[in-house]
C-alpha cells in the first residue's frame, strides 16, 4: 500500500452503502442489501429509524447514502450492487474513515466491538473527540495511516489491527495478510520472563526530567490517564492515596504524557501545574516528583522544573530488570515480594508470579499480522485475561526485551559422517543440498521457492549443539554446497561427526492476494518443501 495511491469511489450509493454495513450482524431474513434499500433491518431497526435516532457520520453523507436533509437516499431501491475493484490503499483509508471519520479511531481490547452503545444505541463504539493535542482528522489522515506514513491517537495500523478494531474489515478486503512457516515457526507466540533478569543489578535512571516524568505518570496511570484526588476528600483519604477514578475512556500515549510534563496538553482537564496548583496529587507522586527535580517545593506551593518545557525525550538505554522493576514499581506486591523479587521470577503480585503473569499475554492464534509495507510485528491478546497484565502491559515487557517469544524446538534432519583416513592427503567432504522427493498430491509446480528456505546446521558435541551454519538461504538449490570440512591425513583412529540440520521457511514471506505478495491465499495452502542431504568426498 505504501506505494499505491488514493483513488476516490465513484461507484453507486447503494454499493457504498452495502459495503460499509456488511460486517453488520442483521435481523433474521434481513442482508445489508435489503437494509440499504429500506425493506431489512438491524436490531429491529431500519436505516431511516437508526438515523432518526441519531445515527450518521460524514462518510455517510458524503458519500450520498443520507441526504442533507437525514434522510436515506431513495436511489438506492432501484439501483443495484458493483464490487470495489480499486487498490487495497483506498479501500483502507475508506474503511477505517467511514468508521471512525474525523474523530479518529481508538484500539478495542474486545474482541467483537460493538457499533452501538448502550446510551442511545447507535453511536460507533470508541468513538470519542480528539484530545486536546489533536485535531480533527481527515481521509488523508486515514490515507497516511494505511501508507504507514502517519498515526492517528498514536497508534500506527498495526497497533490497531493487533487490538482487533478493524482487523477483520480490513483482512477480508486482503489489505492486511496472515502467514507463519510451512514446516516449522521461529517462535511460538508465547511470552516467557527474559532469563538474563535474574543475573542482573538494577540501574538508577538518570535520564532527564522531562523523560522520568512521563515515565513515572505512564506506568502508573496507563492509557486512562492521571485519576486525580478529588479535592472534597478530606486529608486522611489523601495521604492514604485513595483517588476516584475517571469514568471515561481515554487513549493515552507515552507521548502524551511527555507533553503533559512539558505542559502541552491537559489530561483529566488539567495541565500539570494547575493539577500541582489545585493540589490534585496524593502524597506518593509528590514525593517522587520531588526527588527527581521535576516539581519544586517552597512553602505549601509546587513549581515545575523550568527546564523540562526545553527538554526532549530520551529512550531507555538500561538492562531489562531495570526497566522492569520501574515498570512494575506501583504494583500491589504479596508480603515479601517487591518489584525486584518480582522480575526475577520469585516474588508475586496479587499471588501470581511474573511468569503466571506473562501467560495471559499469550496469543490463541499464532500467526503475525503484517500490512503490505513488509512490517511485522509480535501479536498480543485481542482482550485481557481475568488477571494478570493488560494488553498495554503486554506490550511495554516485550517492546523491552523484558519478555521475550519462547523458541520451538524446531524438527531436524540428523545425519552421521564417520570413519578414517590413513592416506597422506585430507580428504574434504561436503555436506550439499538438493531436492527430495515430491509430497503425495502434490507437483513440482507446488514446491515452495528455494529462495524461502531457510537453514541452520550443528554438529552435536557431547550432547550439546555447536552451531556451525545459520540463516543461509541459496536462491537456487541443486547440488549446494551448504558447508565443508576435511578429514585429516593419516588419521588411524575412527572419527565420527554428528550433524543436524534445520529448516524453516523464511517469516517475511508475505501471502495475500495482492501485488506486493510472494504467494496467494490459494496458492500457498498447496505449497510444500522437501530438500535431501547428500554428502561427497574428495582428496585435497
């Protein structure tokens, strides 16, 4: 897509129309062609009955299925259906502008997102106004987004087809792909702790003001936003940290968050200093806030570090049980755990350990969702669990290497060379690759692309594995030499070596029915691999 340009739709109302119902789930006998044309209905209500209840956005009007005057656009009785041949560009940047037009779109943790909800039944789910740092956005906004050129709340394509908000919309229009190796995968999709934590010291963070900020405000307030003290509690509720939480749903970003110590932006109706002003922080963030020099004290008011409004923000350079512990600062630790013994897999929090934890990040699926500018990204859950960490926890610990993809033990082909050489010349052998034999109902048409092949060869020394080759691939196959060795002259003694080899097949293949992809849906479901080992010998 990142290629492709925007190219408007010049066809029907009605085919307009029935496009962006079709994911609908319509009353019984009723199909987006009969509710476009007045006669079906949703949730026992026609179109002209959902708009009359306030149902509407620009798309619809601008693309003629309501008239200014809200109604439905009579034409559309009598007109009949076209397909969408345009590109996969404009059939995206459509789509995900008729849902959430200028408004933008957030990430849904559900998984079936409602279009309605339950206030008036008929407004788009998470369909909220831009924050204060925003404005309101446009179809080119949408354009840039689906070019992978611009986000929108933050969040690139990616983000939003991971947390499900238009994955299916958008996957059965093929402009976002699915795909893992034919024989094996790299990793399985399942988050474990990053073993090297429990060897490590935690470093102090001396990064600057501005960057601690909006570290300390992020991790401990998340994507809600800051839950400020309201100000009728008495002392004795403040000092002990309680806070009523927003009702609302928000969107917030690290990057929000850095403007909001910079005093940018209001979060919760509030800038920064008028929160510290109006005395809206419990005693906990005062105290860190303090100690890092981002507020100031005199007397009973608190300044903001002037500094900060000129700072820029500054990434994480520390190892991974630093970021964690800070990550994990504010959790609610069992008795004797902390956020250190917590990282490093023997403490718990609200009795679960950080492996238990991690287990709710795991992803059903399996597969990578990219879209069609070869970027692929690590799938988290499309909801949280019941417990353990959220979506955006899920994130933070893998974007750090904090949680890493567990490893497949991957099948492979085990072979042996032995024997001797008493001669006064080496003898080097080579292990080479061709293809075997082709799979039952298969045909060498469906044999994948030797270039897709990916290898991997170790000896096994003592039970361990010694790695001798990794990550070669040959354009062609037929008779490669994939690695050599000699045995030496007058060699009395028996030698014996132990090889095995790995393959898999490459994970940027891309599949889908586009023009950027290696292989189509169809195609691909037919595809198989089978590569022979041979191994000859000669004098040097």
């Amino acid at each position: 897509m990142k290629s492709q340009s925007y190219t408007s739709d010049t066809r029907n109302e009605l085919s307009k129309c029935m496009d962006y119902f079709k994911y609908f789930t319509f009353d019984n006998g009723s199909t987006n062609e009969t509710f476009c044309k007045g006669t079906g209905t949703y949730n026992g209500s026609t179109l002209q009955k959902m708009i009359n209840d306030g149902y509407s956005n620009d798309y619809l009007y601008n693309a003629g299925i309501i008239n200014s005057n809200n109604t439905v656009n009579s034409n559309m009785a009598n007109q009949s259906y076209t397909s969408d041949t345009r590109n996969e560009l404009s059939k995206c940047a459509d789509i995900s502008y008729g849902y959430f037009e200028n408004k933008g779109l957030m990430p849904s943790t559900k998984s079936n997102p409602s279009k309605f909800n339950q206030k008036n039944n008929n407004a788009k789910f998470m369909n909220v106004s831009p924050t204060s740092a925003q404005v309101p956005y446009t179809i080119n906004n949408f354009i840039g987004l689906c070019k992978g050129t611009e986000k929108i709340y933050d969040n690139d394509l990616i983000g939003f087809i991971d947390n499900n908000t238009i994955r299916n919309d958008l996957k059965n229009l093929n402009i976002t792909t699915q795909y893992s190796g034919i024989l094996s995968s790299l990793e399985t999709g399942n988050l474990t702790l990053n073993e090297n934590i429990k060897n490590q010291t935690y470093q102090e963070d001396t990064r600057n003001e501005v960057t601690l900020c909006a570290n300390y405000f992020y991790n401990k307030y998340g994507t809600n936003g800051i839950a400020y003290i309201a100000t009728n509690i008495s002392n004795y509720f403040k000092n002990n940290n309680a806070k009523f939480m927003m009702s609302q749903a928000y969107n917030y970003s690290l990057g929000n968050y850095t403007e909001y110590c910079k005093g940018n932006m209001t979060i919760g109706d509030y800038n920064f200093q008028a929160a510290l002003t109006n005395n809206k922080f419990n005693e906990t963030d005062l105290t860190y806030l303090t100690s890092k020099n981002i507020i100031s004290k005199s007397g009973d008011t608190y300044t903001i570090n002037s500094n900060i409004a000129n700072q820029e923000y500054q990434e994480d350079t520390r190892n991974e049980l630093s970021k964690c512990m800070d990550g994990c600062r504010d959790g609610s630790f069992d008795e004797g755990s902390t956020s250190e013994t917590f990282c490093k897999g023997t403490g718990t929090l609200n009795g679960m350990s950080i492996y238990g934890n991690l287990a709710t990040c795991n992803q059903s699926g399996g597969g990578s969702y990219s879209n069609n500018n070869n970027d692929d990204t690590f799938a988290l859950p499309l909801s949280a669990a019941p417990s353990g960490f959220l979506p955006e926890q899920c994130n933070y610990l893998y974007n750090n290497n904090i949680a890493v993809s567990e490893k497949e033990q991957l099948p492979y082909f085990e072979f042996t060379i032995d024997g001797k050489n008493t001669s006064n010349k080496d003898i080097v052998y080579n292990v080479k690759l061709i293809h075997g034999e082709i799979v039952s109902s298969k045909s060498e048409n469906n044999r994948i692309s030797d270039k897709f092949l990916i290898f991997k060869l170790v000896e096994v020394v003592d039970g361990n594995e010694v790695e001798l080759i990794n990550n070669k691939s040959f354009t062609t196959i037929n008779n490669t030499i994939l690695y050599s060795d000699k045995v030496l002259k007058n060699t009395n003694t028996e030698i014996n070596h132990t090889y095995r080899l790995y393959m898999i097949v490459d994970p940027n293949l891309i599949v889908g029915n586009t023009d950027r992809s290696d292989y189509s849906f169809n195609d691909y479901a037919n595809l198989f691999a089978s590569i022979k080992v041979n191994v000859d010998g000669d004098y040097e």
